[in-house]
C-alpha cells in the first residue's frame, strides 16, 4: 500500500527546517539506564514545554491510551569486504531483500559492475568468507547483489550494525542499538524512539491502563539520505516495507472508539500507522502489510496519530518534517531551541521528546 504522493506546497523550503546545534550535544553512547533519558514535553495545543525523564512518561499519558511501537529489529546489515578481480575495498550497507537480491548502498558504488563478485570474510576466523555477486547499477550509490550459498541467512557471521555515520565512537554492546521489544529482523537502522523503553517500564505502562501494540516498519534508504533539493515538493521518498497486524489494528479502533489517543512510538510508527489511515475504516478495521512511501510534511491531515514520542531529529531532515507536521514548524523548532539551551543529548542515543 503506498498511496498517492501527497500534494506538497511549493512554500516548503528545507532550509525552513534548520536549526543549530552544538556537536557537543549529539549523543555517541547510550546512557546505562536506557529510560534515564531525558524527557521533554510538548503539548502540541498550546506550545506548553515541560521537562521530566522518560520513566516518567505514563504522567504525560491518560488510562486508555495506546501507545504503537515499531519491532523491527536492525540486521547486521554493514558488511566489508574487497573486489574479487582487484582486491579493492568495497563497504556495503543492506537495505531491502526482495525475490532473493539485496538492494545496498555500496562504496565504491560506481566501480562495481553487473557480475562482479565481493568477497566478504567471517567475523571469525572459522567462518569462510561470503560471495556477493552485482546483479545491477541502480544509480546514486545504489546496487543489487545477490549471495552465493545463502551466506545472507547467516549475516551475523559476516556483518555489524550500522550505526548513523554522526556516531563516531564504538558501540561496547551491540544489543544497545535494538530495542528490547525487536522481533523482526530487517532494519538497516533502529527505530530509535523505542530505545528508552525497558521491560519494567512496558509492564509498568500496561500496569496503569496504557495499552501497547505493535507494528513493523524495516528502516531502509532515507534514513542514511539527506534532504538535498530546496523545494520539499521535490524530494524523494523511497519506499520500505511495513505491516499492521489484524490485532494493532483491532486495538487502534477500541481506542478511538473510547476516546482515547493513538501516541506513535517512532515517526517509523507513525508512518505506517498513516499509511493504514489512508484505507481506515473504523467501523472494519483491516490488517495490512505491503510498501510505504508515505511522506509526511506540514500539511498533512492526521488519519490515526495522536501523539507521539519521538527523538530529537537533524536539521534538515524529513523526520524533523514530520513532527512539525505534528505539532507545527515554529512550536518544534522553539522546543529545540530550548532543549539546546537546556544542553539534551540529541539524535539516536540522545533524550526523547513526547508530543501530545
């Protein structure tokens, strides 16, 4: 289901989603304690800001509301490795798989040609090393390759995380770049509002009445892409594949039915979710499951989300987009403006933010 391209006003500039931001301020490690994050509040009616931690979140929620997360797990998905033919280095980053090839952002991208086969040795020593053959060019640093010997039903043998390119320090414990609710593999990247969540604090939510489901969204290109033309009509979204099971979407209609707020976990969450309220029925609510190139920018008229909890995004950026969308341009970008003064940790390890 990816729906029409939604008509985007000429007006939007990306320069109009700038901000500044000390380097200092972006978090490269994760704290211990993953709901030790900060926790800033925007009430989205009135611009009102308050501060809190996010062990704190079910204050900010009502009994009844659900909140959606997205369960995909990242995938081991950078793998390096070098030229059969020549020996030179070749990186790979896996972003989709689809009838048995793999589409991956590759360097040196334009070098590798339809045939060409990289080679990609084991983690250890006792592991042979993978064969990625190039089935095609597709332009923009983008290839297809396919595995000999299925050695990509075994990428943790060959492959790491790939942690955004702003994180320059080495992550000690893999497992800190899932979240602890990820059950389906396919990420190229984590869905990182889910990061603070920790078991007790699920349960602990469950506990005071706020529900919890699930949906899957498997992070692909835009993630590592910036915004690169001035006028936002022109950009381009690539698709990713989601799902929202029968369950997600029964529960979604038991809340609205009751007057309750559907909160997003991620804007990865908040995708999907209105990339079901295209097709949203409430009186039949439907499972679905297919491709989204749902892009959401001010404007957008809100199927399903109510509130969302979401980190602190780049400048520039389609997700700083998003939740202005949400709340409005002015009213996030004087909350940035504050978190900065208040010195929040920013981007995938960084605070959090709830929008309601």
């Amino acid at each position: 289901m990816t729906g029409d391209r939604p008509q985007i006003a000429d007006s939007l500039r990306t320069s109009d989603f700038d901000y500044y931001l000390p380097q200092e301020l972006i978090a490269q490690t994760p704290l211990d304690r993953r709901d030790a994050s900060r926790l800033l509040v925007l009430d989205r009616s009135t611009g009102e800001v308050t501060h809190s931690t996010f062990a704190d979140l079910a204050s900010f929620l009502s009994p009844g509301d659900l909140l959606v997360a997205n369960n995909s797990r990242v995938i081991p998905a950078r793998l390096r490795g070098h030229r059969e033919a020549t020996g030179g280095s070749v990186e790979l980053l896996l972003l989709r798989q689809q009838g048995g090839e793999w589409s991956a952002l590759a360097r040196p991208a334009r070098k590798l040609k339809p045939g060409e086969r990289i080679v990609i040795p084991g983690r250890t020593p006792e592991v042979n090393p993978a064969i990625a053959v190039v089935s095609a060019q597709l332009g923009e640093g983008e290839i297809t390759v396919r595995f000999e010997s299925d050695a990509d039903s075994r990428l943790y043998d060959y492959g790491v995380a790939p942690l955004p390119p702003y994180i320059t320090t080495r992550l000690e414990d893999e497992e800190r770049y899932q979240t602890v609710y990820a059950t389906q593999d396919g990420s190229a990247a984590a869905p990182t509002a889910g990061l603070h969540f920790t078991p007790e604090l699920v349960a602990s939510l469950r506990a005071a009445g706020i529900g919890w489901a699930e949906v899957t969204l498997h992070v692909g290109l835009d993630t590592f892409r910036p915004v690169t033309v001035e006028n936002v009509a022109e950009h381009h979204i690539h698709q990713e594949w989601c799902e929202v099971p029968q369950a997600t979407a029964d529960e979604i209609a038991a809340c609205r039915r009751r007057g309750n707020r559907v909160v997003a976990v991620g804007t990865t969450a908040a995708r999907t979710l209105e990339t079901l309220g295209r097709t949203w029925d409430e009186s039949d609510p439907r499972a679905f499951s297919g491709m989204t190139s749902e892009f959401i920018v001010p404007g957008h008229e809100w199927k399903i989300v109510d509130g969302l909890v979401t980190n602190f995004h780049l400048p520039r950026s389609t997700l700083l987009m998003l939740v202005s969308a949400l709340a409005g341009r002015e009213a996030i970008l004087s909350a940035y403006a504050e978190a900065v003064n208040r010195q929040y940790r920013f981007f995938s390890f960084g605070d959090a933010m709830l929008i309601r």
